[in-house]
C-alpha cells in the first residue's frame, strides 16, 4: 500500500505560505479570497488569461513566488451541482496531480473547499487518500512511485471528519491491497494471521477454525469446497467479535466470501482471464476493510466480522458435481456446479453465525455471480434480502458515500429454480435465467428469519476506473465505505 502517511489541519492563513503547491477552489461564478495580495496579482491574471470562471473540470496552474511555489485553482462547478462524491473524486485528482509533480507535501485552502461541513471533509480527505492509492509490491524496480507524503489543510476546517475520512480512505486502501495480492500470496492462513492481527491490536477475540475442525462443527457445505485444497492450501473460517456497544446488545454482522482462488473446481473455468479469480476474496476484503477501520474508530456498537476462507480447486479429492453435502443448518445441498462455490461457503458461515451470535441484521459481501456484470455491469453492486427496513438503510449509505448499488428481486418463487431432486436445494438455478437472484435465494436459506442484505460484488470489486477515486488498475476496496457509514448510522 502506498498512500499519504498524513493529513494535518492547521488554522493559518494563506499569506506567505511556504508550499510547493497551494491548492484553493472556486464555485462557478465565485471569487478566491484570502491570498496573499502578491500572489493575488499573478492568480488573477492567470485565471483572466485562461478565461477561468470556476467551472467544474477545469483548473488554473501557475507558479507563485519564492514562497509559494506553485498555486493550483479547481473549479467546483455551479454551487447546486456540487456533490460529496464530486468533491471526492476532485481531491483523488488532486492528490493524483500533486503526485505527478513529484511533491512530497502540498497545501490545501479549506476554506474555499468548504470543509468547515463534516460530510464535504470527511469526502475531501477520502479522496485525497483514495487519489494516492497505488499497489507496487510486486515490482522489484519501482518506476515512478508516489512521493507524496503529507498534505497540510488550512483554515476553518472540520478536523475530526478529515480525520476520519483519512480512516476510512485506509481501510479502502487495505482492502485494495488484500484484493490485489495474488492467490499464492493471499493464503487463508495469511488472511486468518492478518485479522488475527488486527483484532489483537484494538482487543477483540478473534477465533479461527482450521478445515480439519470443519466436518465436526458441520461445516459440509463450506467443508466440500475446501476439500480440493486440504493438505495444501488449508481453508479457515475467520471470526472476530467486537464489543464496542452496551453489553448484552445483540451484534450487527458482516460475512464475507474469500475464495482465494476459484478455479472452478472440477467444473472448472475456461483460462480467459482465470488469473482474475484472486479477486475472489473481495468480499472477505470488504470485512477485513472495515474491520480495519472498527479497529481504529471504535463505534459504539457490538459487531461480528465472519469469513470464509478457502481456495476452490481441482484436485483427486475435489468434489464432484453431483455430491451432495450437509450445511450448518442441517440442509441438504446437490452440488451440480462446483463452479457455483461461493453459495456453498457462505451458506455454512452465515448459518454458522446466525445461529451462534443471533445477529441483529446480517450483511454478506461476495463475488458471486458473474451474471450480476450481465445485469449492472461495473456500475453498481447488486443488492437482495428479506427486510425491507435494512435494506432502505442500504440504500441510504449507498447515496450517501456514492458506492453505487441497485435492488433486485428476491421474490418467493425464485427459489422455486433451487429445488434439488435429490436433496433439499441445489446449487444453481434455471440454466441463464436470473443468476444473480437464485443464488440469492439460495443464501436466503441459511439466514433464517435475520434482517439479511446480500451485496454481490461481482462487477464493482475490481474494473471500474470511474469515478477518479477509483483505482487505475484493480480491487476497488467496494463496500467499506458505504458499510462504515451504515454502522454509524445505526449508532446514532
Ligand atoms: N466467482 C465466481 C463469480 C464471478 C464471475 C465473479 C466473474 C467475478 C467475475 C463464482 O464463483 C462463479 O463461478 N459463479 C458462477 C455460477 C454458476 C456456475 C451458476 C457464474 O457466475 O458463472
Ligand atoms: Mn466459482
Ligand atoms: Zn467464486
């Protein structure tokens, strides 16, 4: 991970600042003020010649004085079109820009940003983070990296939302990262070590089951997919409590889908683009993300972080199509596509969960229909559950950080499309017809009557380059944002 080790506030005024780059902002039709009457001059005329009028998109770069290096204005557009998330997505340019020139600091007026608002700050320092993002731990040279290593913001700036967006920025970034490494790096042991790790760090109780432990715990379901893998890659259930709420409250979980690797299986995928299924533990990412950024934070709220961890692989003791397996809940499942492994993981950790911690709501984050990308493409994460009032919190985080996601069905009569003939369900549904909803269903049958939302995150894990905060190659980090808003909104 590299990214910007520090965002400081200070309350001074822009007069003979020393900077290599003073950054300030103008709303369409608006003025800048407050610089210093030298430098004013040459702004001025800078922002005349380039006929500026603050528009969004655009921007006026000019050299300062000995002082002030340089001096950067942004446009912010028309006041009523400005957005959280276009503040956002202009701070992760900016950042990207402050890069470019090889700055290792720059300066930043807030006041012009607007930054003395929570929501703006909290975005701007997101931004500036996400902005910087960039993953070179795999290049034994490292050409061009990022140099930028603090950025100064002045004036009435609201410093605690900055320094909780720079939080929450790292616990995208981290989740990024964990997409990124390739499976031979990003074990189930080392994903385990790692939350391990974390929870030790803020004094949460962490417990993690190895595959040898799941036959007897009536793990079947989570137990198949992992049994191409035991004695090589062995798969680990990750579990990791933490109490920041009234004791006795009951926990809000978060389950995550960390296939390692998925092969296929015996079912097993064409080679086009197979090296993308290291992405198939983002939603294991998106738990460890924002178990990052619990660690850091500390709502006041009692959480329960679950993953399944395992690699799905071809093997002499593989499973076949055709087996049938028991969950968690004592359900019976064929498993006709060992492709279709992600249901069968999750099925086990969310039973699992729901029946040992009796969870308030539930939300699960998975890679796990390719037919979610046929239905929204990279645009937006699909979004199923049971309950409605969970589900428009979703929906309010959603807009809220701009993490686009969209409602589809999960209507009873999907789940007509499981039924086995030889077991209780099967694990794929009607040929091409809704994939992405039956395989809801399909989770829908190991959440018992729990408030449950299903995020899929088969399109929006890693692929998409816009808006600018997103990351020009691979994991986007999907989820912890919109999910750390939703937790602090169940606080107040
Ligand atoms: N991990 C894949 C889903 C996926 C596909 C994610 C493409 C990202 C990009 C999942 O395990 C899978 O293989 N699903 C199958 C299900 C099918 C066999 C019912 C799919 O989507 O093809
Ligand atoms: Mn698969
Ligand atoms: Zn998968």
């Amino acid at each position: 991970m590299v990214s910007i080790k520090s965002i400081n506030v200070q309350s001074d005024s822009l007069i003979k600042i020393n900077t290599d780059l003073l950054v300030l902002a103008q709303k369409e039709g608006g003025l800048i003020s407050g610089v210093d009457p030298g430098l004013n001059d040459i702004l001025s005329s800078a922002i005349a010649l380039e006929s500026f009028t603050g528009e969004s998109g655009k921007v006026v770069n000019t050299y300062g004085d000995d002082a002030t290096k340089r001096v950067s204005v942004f446009g912010l557009g028309k006041d009523d079109k400005i957005t959280t998330d276009g503040i956002r997505a202009l701070s992760s340019k900016i950042s990207a820009y402050a890069n470019s020139l090889k700055l290792e600091s720059f300066t930043v007026d807030g006041d012009s940003f607007g930054l003395s608002d929570s929501n703006v700050a909290q975005a701007f320092s997101e931004g500036l983070v996400l902005g910087a993002y960039e993953f070179l731990d795999y290049k034994s040279k490292k050409k061009d990296p990022n140099t930028l290593n603090s950025v100064n913001i002045l004036g009435d700036v609201d410093a605690s939302s900055i320094a909780k967006g720079e939080v929450i920025a790292n616990g995208v970034a981290y989740a990024r990262d964990l997409g990124n490494h390739p499976a031979n790096e990003m074990t189930p042991s080392i994903m385990a070590s790692q939350a391990e790790e974390i929870a030790k760090s803020a004094g949460m109780k962490s417990t993690v089951f190895d595959v040898s432990e799941f036959q007897k715990m009536g793990l079947g379901s989570f137990y198949g997919v992992a049994q191409g893998s035991v004695g090589k890659v062995p798969a680990k259930m990750i579990i990791v409590e933490y109490n920041g709420g009234k004791k006795g409250d009951k926990p809000f979980a978060l389950v995550g889908k960390g296939v390692t690797f998925d092969s296929g299986g015996i079912s097993i995928k064409p080679s086009p683009n197979m090296g993308d299924m290291k992405y198939d533990m983002c939603g294991s990412a998106a738990v460890m993300g924002l178990l990052k950024t619990v660690a850091e934070l500390k709502p006041d709220l009692n959480i329960i972080f679950a993953i399944g961890a395992t690699e799905n692989m071809p093997d002499g003791n593989a499973q076949r199509p055709g087996d049938i397996v028991t969950a968690y809940n004592g359900k019976t499942i064929e498993v006709l596509n060992t492709d279709a492994e992600g249901r069968l993981v999750l099925a086990d950790v969310l039973s699992y969960v729901n029946d040992k911690f009796s969870p308030v709501a539930m939300l699960d984050f998975a890679t796990l229909t390719g037919a979610v990308l046929v239905a929204l493409g990279d645009k937006a994460t699909g979004l199923m559950g049971n309950d409605e009032n969970l589900m428009s919190e979703v929906k309010a985080s959603s807009k809220a950080t701009g993490e686009r996601a969209w409602e589809l069905p999960l209507w009873d009569e999907y789940t007509d499309d499981i039924k086995s003939d030889f077991a209780d369900i099967k694990n794929i549904g009607k040929g091409r017809l809704a994939g992405t909803i039956t395989a809801a269903s399909f989770l829908k049958e190991f959440v018992g009557d729990t408030p449950w939302v299903h995020f899929d995150i088969a399109g929006t894990a890693w692929g998409p380059k816009k808006p600018a905060y997103q990351p020009k190659i691979g994991s986007t980090g999907v989820a912890v944002r919109l999910v750390y808003n939703l937790l602090e909104n169940r606080v107040n």
